[in-house]
C-alpha cells in the first residue's frame, strides 16, 4: 500500500471558506507547482500531508491547506 492525496486523484473535494471574506476558495494546485517546475508525475515528498493552494473566489486571498493523505 502507498499513500496518497486524496484531492490530487479526485477522490474528494473539500470545501473552505476565505479567512478575510468568507468567500469560497477553489483550489489551485499543489504547492510544488507555484515553487518551481512540475510534473504530474512528481512525487510528494511529505507522506503524511499534500500542501494545496487555494484562491478566494471573491477577494483574491491565496491560503495554504493540508490535505491528509490517505492509504491506497
């Protein structure tokens, strides 16, 4: 078994709200997409949570949200 993150394969899409407006944040990607170049296929170097960036759909706030990995 391997872990994996849950959102990354759509098996989920949670929902947050904007810490500043309470609007609804879309996420955006992985963290490692903003850093630098990316593949698909690269792996995630912490096992235990995937870092997501999310946009507010209203004010334009980025935030960071962990994403547990689950077991596959």
């Amino acid at each position: 078994m391997m872990k994996i993150c849950p959102l990354c394969n759509t098996m989920y899409e949670p929902k947050f709200l904007c810490e500043n407006c309470s609007g609804l944040l879309k996420d955006k990607g992985r963290l490692q997409e903003y850093l630098g170049p990316y593949s698909a296929d690269m792996p995630i170097e912490n096992y235990e949570y995937c870092t997501h960036i999310y946009k507010c759909s209203i004010c334009g706030r980025l935030e960071k949200h962990e994403i547990r990995m689950v077991l596959y």
